[in-house]
C-alpha cells in the first residue's frame, strides 16, 4: 500500500512539474511582450534612447499601487512589489541603464534603498558623501541620487535636509526600507570583540543591545556602516554594525542577528533629480518656507493657515538655521497631495503670498509598501 502511494505521488509531482513548466513559459513570453511594449514607449519618447527620458516615477508608483490591490496571495504585498519592480526595471534599461548615485560605499542601506525603487537593473554609483550625491545629479553625471532623510527612531538627517537650501534639485519619489542591524567581525564571537564600529545612526539605533551585552566595548562612529564592515575586515579585535549583504561583501562573520533596539526602525529615503513630474494619485509634496520674521509669535500659524482652510493634511514640519543671519530659520514641510491637485494648489497660492521664502522642493509618488 505504502509504495502504491508513493507511486501515485510521484505521478502527481510530475503532472505539476509540467503545469509550472507551461506557466513559466507563458509567463516568459508574456515578459518578452511587454519589454516590447516598454521599448515602443521609449522610442515614441526619446530620440536619444536614454533611460532618464522616459522614465515615469508616477506611473510606476500606478503599476506597483495595482498590483499590490489586485494581489490575492499566496505571495505577500512585498514580494509582489519586488516583482513587478524588477520586471518594470529590467524593461526600462534595454536602451541604457538608470545611473542612480547614492551614500557610499557599498553595501550599505541607502544602495539597498536603490534596488528596492529602482530594481537592480540600474547602475548604482556610491559616494562618499551626501553633498557628492547631489552634485553628480547637478552635474548631469547620474540620472537621479538617493540619500536618507529620517529615520523612525532617532530623527532627521540634518545634512540631507541643508542640502536643499541651495540646490536646485527636486525630490522624484520617497523610499521607506525596514532597518535591520548585525553585529559582524572575523572573530569566531563577541569575547574578543575591542571595539565595534559603525555610522552614528546605526550605533545610536542599537543603543540599548549594546549597553546590555557588550557594555565595555569601545564605540567608534565612522562616515557609513560599510566603512565600518571594511575596518571589521582589515582590523584584528574590530566588530561593526551593519546589513546582512555588508557581511557578504566584505567576507565577515554575523556575530548577532537583529540587534535595532525597536522591531519598527525604518528609514526613508529621498529620491532627487532634476526635474518635477506628474501625479500618480497617492502623492507626497515637499516645502521649503519661511516666515521671515522671528518676532512675529503668530507668524508661523498665518503661514500654514491655508492648509487647514482647504483641508490639505501636513505630515512633518522640520525647522533649519537658514545660513542668512543668526537666529532665521526655515522649514522643511511634508503635505499629502500633489501641486495638481486642486485643494494644493490653491493652499500653496495663498501660502506663497504670506512667505518670504516659498520653495516646492518636490511632489511625489508616496512610498508604496
């Protein structure tokens, strides 16, 4: 009896083989149709077969949005997302890749913030700074740059935020990426760890777990996580803090899986380039404004006043030294909605008049998942 099962098991494994064979077939042609397709729009696009041309942040916020509304499983929301983000990617670099500039070196999580909005049909382009980003988007060297804004835990990344104030970019698109964070090092454990090294950020969101199980360690912030991965290869006694793929690249170790001391640490990412583009329908807009006097106690209640008159909801409002003269600030808004729609539109127009600085910095798809 038992080998008469097996029998009709092994029938029933090959009769779904050969389904799953069909499927990925039509699938594979289905793909090649639609790269068909993407490659039609370029055309009809760009002369110049450049990526960056017909590249529409607002529709593939669309594609991604729909997919994941029509998505019954069994696969989750965030695969689907994957997915269609690799697909869309893999379609749009056929003439030219996507040359997308970001916070070096590799391996850390702004290069995986990349992949995640872009696929990994891009050239990714690390650099040593966030003020590199900017000026080789500026320069025209890369298509678009991703650098960090904020994380959950422990606030705004001030630098990306001053960078604003006297670039012309604009914000493209927003990515959010779940942060978790290894302890890694080519010591066979945590005993004959010295030191451990990593960004301000990453040892700050590891505070708690580091005070409980390694409280007598030296901490040493360094200018990425990545670089700390790469003295934790080149250093005897030095451990860091970073990303899974850091281990794999610089060939260390994990030491410790998961220490972030919240389960949610997540940090978003902005994208910037160097032109505005159209609403997708679930949008994000970026202010930069000012009131321009500091004396005025109700200066700053005037100023957002339009918002609340035509119901645009605000989401974050972030105060900077202005670099003018000492004790001027400015403010860095986030509101639901996009300059298009109606109720924005008419808040920023009566915005604009109440401010001495008014500055769209960018209108956006929201990050999907």
């Amino acid at each position: 009896m038992a080998s008469r099962n097996k029998k009709v098991t092994n029938i029933d494994l090959a009769n779904i083989r050969e389904s799953i064979d069909g499927i990925d077939a039509r699938i594979h042609g289905l793909l090649n149709e639609r790269a068909r397709f993407a490659q039609a729009v370029g055309i009809s696009k760009s002369k110049s077969g450049k990526a960056v041309d017909f590249y529409c942040p607002e529709r593939e916020a669309q594609v991604l949005n729909q997919a994941i509304k029509r998505n019954k499983g069994p696969l989750s929301n965030e695969e689907i997302a994957r997915l269609f983000r690799e697909i869309m990617s893999a379609c749009l670099a056929q003439q030219e890749p996507l040359k997308v500039a970001f916070l070096g070196p590799e391996g850390t999580f702004t290069q995986a913030a990349v992949f995640k909005h872009f696929g990994s049909s891009v050239r990714s382009l690390p650099m040593s700074a966030i003020d590199e980003v900017f000026q080789e988007v500026e320069g025209g060297v890369a298509d678009f740059g991703v650098v960090p804004i904020e994380n959950s835990s422990e606030g705004t990344i001030n630098h990306t935020l001053d960078m604003f104030l006297g670039s012309g970019l604009k914000i493209c698109g927003e990515v959010e990426l779940r942060i978790n964070h290894y302890l890694m090092g080519r010591m066979a454990n945590s005993s004959a760890i010295k030191r451990v090294c990593a960004h301000s950020q990453a040892l700050a969101q590891c505070r708690a777990w580091l005070d409980d199980q390694l409280p007598d360690i030296e901490r040493v912030a360094v200018s990425s996580n990545a670089e700390g991965a790469r003295r934790a290869r080149d250093e005897q006694g030095t451990a860091a803090i970073a990303g899974r793929s850091a281990a794999e690249i610089y060939g260390l170790k994990v030491l410790a899986n998961e220490i972030e001391d919240r389960a949610d640490n997540t940090t978003r990412f902005l994208v910037v380039g160097r032109k505005l583009f159209g609403a997708s329908g679930a949008d994000r807009t970026t202010l930069l404004v000012s009131t321009g006097d500091t004396d005025d106690s109700g200066a700053l209640f005037r100023l957002l006043e339009p918002l609340v008159e035509q119901g645009v909801n605000m989401t974050r409002i972030e105060s900077r030294p202005s670099h003018r003269r000492k004790w001027d600030y400015v403010f860095f808004i986030d509101v639901e909605g996009h300059v298009s729609d109606l109720p924005v539109a008419k808040a920023l127009a009566a915005l604009q008049k109440r401010a001495s600085l008014f500055k769209i910095l960018g209108s956006y798809p929201r990050a999907v998942i």
